[in-house]
C-alpha cells in the first residue's frame, strides 16, 4: 500500500541507513549518517527507536507536504511505536547527523485502509 501510495506521488522507497551494524532474529540496528541533505524517501514497518551519536537539526517530510522539524541533542533517544505516513529525514545542519536506529523483527504494523 506504501509503496503504491509513493508511487502515485512520483516517489520511490528506499532502505532506512547506510550500514547495518547489527542484526539476528530479534532487532535489526544500522547506522545512519547524513550529510546536510535528505534520506530518500521511506516508510516503516516495525516499532523503532533512534539515538543521537551527533546532534541533529533535522526536519521530517512527508509525501503529502507536512514537515516536522526534530532537534536530538547528542545521546537523546526517541521511540516511535506507530505507523507514520511515507516520508523523508532532511538534515537541517551544516555538521552530520549521525545515529543508531534500532527496529524490532518481531512486531510489525499494518497500514490500516479507509474506505
């Protein structure tokens, strides 16, 4: 349903991180490291959380226009347990941003579609 829902809006999704850090049958963690730019746009599947390695100024778009601007001071965790609409993490500052993002393999959320 993402997928077609990005599709129509002339996006395609990409893969959360650039290097998976660790991974075996209950989390999957990788590594985010973003220059002053944008991840490629993206959904998520599962419940998550991510820890600032690097303080980020960053803002949070999605396919339908809404941005949401987030700041993470250095060590700062923040856990998301719902589904959110496709979007992109656009990094605000002009230092990296760099974080953990650490999902669960074994709960996963269904897009609930209304008629």
């Amino acid at each position: 349903m993402e997928n077609a829902e990005a599709a129509k809006h002339g996006k395609e999704l990409c893969q959360v991180g650039q290097r998976i850090v660790l991974e075996n049958e209950r989390v999957r963690v990788r590594e985010i490291n973003l220059d002053s730019g944008e991840i490629d746009f993206h959904t998520h599947y599962h419940p998550y959380l991510v820890t600032s390695l690097g303080g980020g100024d960053n803002e949070i778009g999605t396919i339908f226009g809404d941005r949401f601007k987030t700041v993470e001071e250095l060590g700062s965790t923040v856990f998301i347990n719902k589904m959110r609409a496709v979007h992109r993490l656009m990094n605000r500052a002009t230092i990296p941003y760099l974080s953990h993002f650490v999902r669960t393999e074994k709960l996963r959320w269904t897009a609930e579609v209304e008629n």
